[in-house]
C-alpha cells in the first residue's frame, strides 16, 4: 500500500502507513497524540472531514455570488452616473452655444431654465435653443 499524509480541515493529520494502518494526530501545545484508527473510524474521520470542506466550498461559492452580484450593481450605478454626466455635459454645451436672446431677463431666464429642465429629463436635443 501506498503511504498517504493528509492535512485535514480541523487542523489533525491523517496518516496511512504502508502496511494499512490508519492514524490520526492531534496536535497539542506540549505533546502530539496519535490515535490508531480501525477501518469503520477512518471511514468516520474522513466523511466527516469531507462534510467539513464540501461546507466551506459552499459558503465560499455564496460569498462569490454575493460580490459578483454587488459588482454588477456598481457597473449598472456607474452607467447610470456616465448617462447623467452626459445628459449635464450636453445641458452646459447647449448653454454655451445658445445665441443672445434680446428680451427681458426673465423670459431669458425661464426659456432657459424650461430647455434646461427638458435636457435633464432626456427630451431636449442639441440645435433646439437657436
């Protein structure tokens, strides 16, 4: 047979030797103990073990669905702030580029604030205030 060493999950090593014996280690501050193990406690000791990982394989794949699902969310946050920094963007350039308008100021002011009002909104087209 061949010799098998395994770290296992709880920190204790898993030994089979040549000849078949199983042994487990538990490490202790002053003295390692080694426990033989017939077939039905390995058997034991090893289902348990795998329990123990196929438990931490799920709760790690959960924890990857959760930040792939916030890491889109930040990519949706983040299209929506590129659309309004656009729609601004495209509000400040259709203000610098409006002809003088020669009535009273508060008409300007409103005729300005309502096409200001309906780029925001996403209404407003380029070419609009001339």
């Amino acid at each position: 047979m061949e010799e098998i060493n395994i770290k296992l999950s709880t920190g204790t090593k898993f030994t089979r030797d040549k000849v078949g014996t199983c042994i487990i280690t538990i490490k202790n501050k002053e003295k390692d103990f080694e426990i033989t193990l017939d077939e039905e406690e390995t058997v034991e000791v090893l289902v348990s073990d795998i329990l123990k990982q196929q438990a931490i394989i799920e709760e790690n794949k959960r924890q990857q669905d959760v930040t792939v699902h916030q890491f889109r969310q930040a990519q949706e946050e983040l299209q929506q702030l590129n659309k309004e920094k656009d729609r601004f963007r495209k509000a400040l350039h259709q203000f610098a580029n409006m002809k003088t308008v020669r009535t009273a100021p508060e008409l300007v002011i409103q005729m300005y604030s309502r096409y200001a009002q309906e780029l925001l909104e996403g209404r407003g087209t380029e070419g609009d205030a001339e």
